[in-house]
C-alpha cells in the first residue's frame, strides 16, 4: 500500500508541474483532464452556477484544486465499524478514562484486528474522479449560507472565504460525507451575535464535545474514516482533532485553519492545532478541550511567555495545511530528485505562515563542505533528541556555497544540511540564531577544556516552579537606628522554567536582600545578583545565604549562590519557622543591585544508579565521556568548551541537548 501511493504521489507532482505556470482556465482544463470518466460532474457544477459570477469561482476554487485530494475508500467502513464498537466497549469498561489497561487493551485490540481487515486492499481514492455534481453542489450552497450568516465573517474577503470556510476537507483523510450538513443542523445561530467574544462562544461550543480526548498515540494507525467514526469512538490524535475542529467552525461559517509546527525547537517531535481566521488575524487554539485555549498566541510567540503547564515553546516555522496546492522550492524544480528532498518539502498542500506567529530572520550561511554532485538545495534543520536526528525545516536553494533560508524562528539551535537518498549531511556548523537576530556558530575547542554540571536531563520540565509563583524580593537597609524594607518586585506565574533576569531602577543601597516565598518548598538552582560597574552589570561575589532549615540542610544551602546552574538547593523550611518563610541574602556591604538572575530547581533529580554520556557535535556526535550520576547532578570535566552537547542516559529517556 505504502509503495503504491509513494508512485501515485510522484505521479501527481509530475501532473502538478505541468501546471506551476499556467493561467487558472489551463489549470481547470488539467483539473478535468485528470477526472477521467468523472469529468462530467465537474463539469455540471460549473455549468450549474453559469449564473453566479461569485458561487461559480468558488467552485472553480475547488475544481482547480481538486487533483491529488484524497481520502478512504468508504467500503471499508462497514468492515471497521465493528473495531470502532469493540474500541468503544473498551472505554465504557474503563468509564471513558485512559489508565495503562486501557492503553494496552486497545493497542492489542487493534494489532489483531488490522490483520483480518488487510488494508492494503483498499487504497485510497481521488476525489476528482469520484464525487459527484450534486454532492458538491450542496456543500458549495451551504457554504456561502454559513458564511453570509456569521457576524464575524460574513465580511471576510472572498479569497478568504475559498481558503479557510469553503473545503470540504482539510486533511487528506476522512471519506467525503454530509458532516457540513451535519454541523450546521446542529448549531446553525451560534455565531449570530455580534456584541459575544467569538473566542467564548467558541469555547461554548467546543464544550459539547470536551468528552473527545487525545488517544495518547494508542492504536494511532487504525484509519478513522469520517466525522460520524471520529464521535463514536472518542479518541484520536491531534492530527485528527484538528480536521474534525476545521470541518465543525467551516460548516458555521468561521473561517478555519490546520497549523503545525513540523518539529519544536527546544523539544522532540512536533505539534498541530487549529486557527481561527477573524478581521485578518490568526487567532490559534488548542485542538483539544482545554480551560486555557487562547494563550497560545503567545505561547507560540517564541517570546519570553511561560506557562507553568507546558513551559516555553520555540518554534522554528509554522506551516498551515491548505487545500489550495502550493508549488515552490526543491518540488518545483525538475532538476532535483525526489529522493533527495525531505518529506515536509514533497507535500503541495502546505504554506509558511510563521510570520502570522512570530518574529522571524531570513538567515544567510556559507557552506564550509564540499557540495554533493547534482545537489541545488541546502535545508535547515533542527535537532531531534528522542530519535538524535537531526529534522529538515526549510529549504534554501544554493548559488555559489551560500544559502538563504527565509522567515527563521529565533531562540534555536540550527544545523545547515543537505539531503541525500534521506540522509541528513552537514553542509556547515551549527549556530544559535538568538532572539535579537544575531547568529552565533557553534564550533568545539579543544584546546581550552571546561566543566559542565547539570541536575537534570529533562530541562524543559516546569516540575517546582511554580512553588515561587507570588514570592517576594524585598531590598533591606538601615535609615537611622531602624531596618527598613523595600519591596522591590513579586514573581508571577510566568516565571521561567529555566532562567529569569530581572531588572531593578533604584539607586538605594542595600546590603541584604531577601526572598519571601508562599510556601514551605525551596526549589533553587541558583541565584546571582548584579551591580552596575562602568554602566555594565557586574556579578557580586561571595554572596551568604541563611534560612530557617534543618541542621543536616543549612551546610547545603551554599549551592544556591556557588556559581553553578546544575546544583542548587531542595529542601524546605524547618516546621518551626514562622509565617514569614525567608531566605536572606547577605551582599557583604552596601550595594546598588541591577539586577537578580534566578533560575528554579526542576526537582528531576540525577538517578545515582544511571550512567551517562556526553558527546559534543562536530559534524557528528563524537562520545567524549561517562560519569555516574550522585543522586543530584553530573559533572563532566575537562571536555571541549564552546560546543553543542548532548547528554544522554544509559535508560530509555529523551536525551538532553544543549550548548
């Protein structure tokens, strides 16, 4: 099944670029051509709205667009309806929750299931040769209906309207049915009412169906073929999620797009959601139900926003699906091969929209490696730590060994590479591209050694964070015989899960500062403060740290000023101490501070059973050395300084890679 659609692709891309060039009529006339037998019905659809300039170009939107659409064959419905009804017993035994049981039972009820159906025997099936005149007829009809009656679209532009509120699929999919109709039945009105926030009766809608939950990856494979399969069993990935939010807000006029993120750059794997599309501005959510669906606006913003939740998001592109075909980059040119471009870049129905989420850099790189014969691309990659590979994100074409990748997430670590026969070839070193749009190559000295020590591999956890949520930095100092206190800021809860520099406009002296927090817990990694030296922050050495702890904990309190991210302390207040929980930070003298650096503790702690390795890139990982972890951190001494480093445990674990 899996080759034969490989050939059906290529197939299509072949027809595709036939027609990169060509005016809209020539591009339909191709349309019908590849309908075969079905052309008629195309053709009744245009020759049904010869009356109706508007409708008959939105149909035309869709005919022209048509080719290389597909979906599951409906026969095999009838032969996964009772997988769907045995996957649906499973839940009810588990009253809808998804303990481990469950996860093993329906990954074991599909295994034996997929065996009997042999999918391979039903391809999917183009849409241009199988829908049908009146089929489409409807869902254009319906379409314009739903869109004119929404208040918060109806005066959208037309192009507007093809993209995101006319499809009938978003995703190449679920069967072709009536779930438009189906939608609209159900909740036609609810966007009627101009003077309701679109994002709260959005949310009043999604409630309905919050019983609808990610399937953990479990039984992921097993084909859902429509919307009606989709809300019988309940559970799917965000993948689908996605395709059954965008046909529910089409289907009542809310313009609607698929978005995604084909791999994180501060974390493995990648992410898909949806967005609506209102006054011209990309508003995305969550494509499950959740109780804060709208702070990813600037969760994905690559900006400083944390949430206690999920932690920091870096996002290098985001791509938004289409079902209008894109022809750019290595797919457009006849010169290049297929197998030597990535799978993102062979797919037509995508477009970059990472300038609707972020501040982005067009980023110019020389490549220091020899060029493979024949090869016109270079890609930018990021790094994938669960699978240590590194993961193409975009493309540039090269003239004379430079590149120019356009619109670049920043805040990220990228590897220039070429792509051959689908393997990942550096073509340059990797190089930090900060938030200030300032690139920075990574490169090994070897000549001067350094020490590393961490006390986790898994950085992005948010694990004690939120135990400073509401703590309190108070300045004191002496005015005449009496202490005075001066509250200088209160941690919120965007706090950072890694690093927080705070700045402070005083020019009170102080020579204590202390740290007032909300509850017993202690989580510090560390803690470093600044005066200003020649208009310049100057860190302050040999801080004194007290607190009202345990004897055994007081000689480990140190940690939290020794200069070192990967110690710190965890601990808590000793249970005498009184409501005020201090810890207070002796500076020696009086002196102006800054600004404070603070960076939390995780609370993953170092397994003292567990050996792990470093390696350092150099166009490969090149293993440097193995220590045992003390329970606390690992300490990695004398390795290259200046390099990209990956850290990785002798346990199944997503690997930590930093720089």
């Amino acid at each position: 099944m899996k080759y034969s659609l490989f050939l059906q692709t290529i197939l299509i891309l072949s027809f595709f670029l036939t027609a990169c060039t060509s005016p809209d009529d020539l591009r339909l006339e191709q349309a019908l051509a590849f309908a075969g037998n079905n052309r008629g019905e195309l053709e009744k659809v245009l020759s049904y709205y010869a009356g109706d300039s508007l409708k008959q170009a939105a149909a035309r939107f869709l005919i022209m667009n048509m080719t290389g659409h597909t979906g599951y064959d409906p026969s095999i419905i009838p032969l996964l309806q009772p997988v769907y009804q045995k996957h649906v017993a499973i839940s009810q035994k588990y009253d809808w929750k998804r303990p481990n049981d469950w996860r093993k039972e329906i990954n074991e009820l599909w295994n034996e299931e997929r065996v009997k159906i042999n999918l391979y025997k039903y391809p999917n099936i183009q849409d241009a040769q199988t829908v049908k005149a009146d089929w489409l007829i409807k869902e254009i009809n319906l379409a314009f209906k739903a869109w004119k009656e929404n208040v918060y679209t109806k005066n959208a532009p037309f192009e507007e309207f093809c993209k995101y509120i006319l499809p009938y699929r978003f995703s190449d999919k679920f069967c072709l049915d009536n779930n438009r109709k189906t939608f609209y039945d159900r909740h036609h009105g609810i966007f009627d009412d101009v003077s309701k926030d679109f994002r709260e009766v959005t949310d009043s809608l999604h409630f309905l169906y919050s019983d609808i939950m990610n399937s953990a990856g479990y039984a992921a494979s097993m084909p859902i073929c429509n919307i009606a399969g989709y809300e019988q069993i309940k559970r799917g990935i965000c993948d689908m999620q996605t395709q059954f939010n965008a046909h529910l807000m089409s289907a009542l006029g809310m313009a609607v797009a698929i978005d995604f993120v084909p791999m994180w750059g501060n974390r493995s794997e990648g992410h898909s959601w949806n967005a609506l599309i209102v006054d011209g501005k990309t508003h995305p959510f969550e494509p499950f139900w959740d109780e804060d669906r709208w702070k990813y606006d600037k969760l994905y913003s690559n900006s400083d926003f944390i949430d206690l939740k999920a932690s920091k998001f870096r996002l290098p592109k985001v791509f938004r699906k289409s079902y209008e075909y894109y022809l750019t980059g290595p797919m457009a040119d006849k010169n290049e091969k297929p197998n030597n471009i990535p799978n993102l870049f062979k797919n037509p129905w995508i477009r970059d929209v990472s300038t609707e989420y972020f501040q982005t850099s067009d980023v110019t790189i020389d490549l220091s490696e020899n060029i493979p014969e024949n090869t016109c691309y270079c890609y930018l990659c990021v790094y994938n730590a669960l699978k240590m590979t590194w993961h193409p994100v975009q493309w540039g074409k090269i003239n004379k060994k430079k590149v120019i990748f356009k619109n670049m997430g920043r805040g990220i670590v990228y590897l220039p590479a070429f792509y051959q026969n689908g393997e990942v070839i550096p073509a340059a070193p990797p190089f930090i591209l900060d938030k200030n749009d300032k690139c920075k190559q990574v490169t090994p000295n070897r000549h001067e050694k350094e020490e590393i020590t961490v006390n986790t591999i898994t950085p992005l956890s948010t694990g004690l964070t939120h135990t400073l949520v509401g703590a309190h930095w108070i300045g004191c100092y002496i005015s005449g015989s009496e202490e005075r206190k001066d509250t200088l800021c209160t941690l919120t809860d965007s706090i950072d899960s890694y690093c927080n520099y705070i700045t402070f406009d005083t020019s009170r002296k102080y020579q204590k500062i202390c740290l007032a927090l909300p509850q017993k817990t202690i989580a510090l990694s560390e803690i470093t403060f600044y005066e200003k030296n020649e208009n310049r922050p100057e860190e302050i050495p040999d801080i004194r740290v007290t607190a009202n702890v345990s004897k055994d904990s007081v000689k480990e309190l140190y940690k939290i000023v020794d200069g070192l991210s990967g110690t710190g302390f965890l601990g808590s207040f000793d249970k005498d101490t009184p409501k005020e929980k201090i810890l207070t930070f002796d500076l020696g003298k009086e002196t102006e501070i800054t600004a404070i650096s603070i960076i939390p503790k995780s609370g993953i702690q170092v397994d003292n059973r567990t050996n792990y390795t470093l390696y350092y890139w150099d166009n490969k990982w090149i293993e440097e050395k193995t220590v045992k972890g003390n329970g606390e951190n690992i300490t990695f001494k004398n390795i290259p300084s200046e390099a990209l480093y990956l850290i990785k445990s002798d346990k199944p674990a997503d690997p930590y890679f930093t720089e």
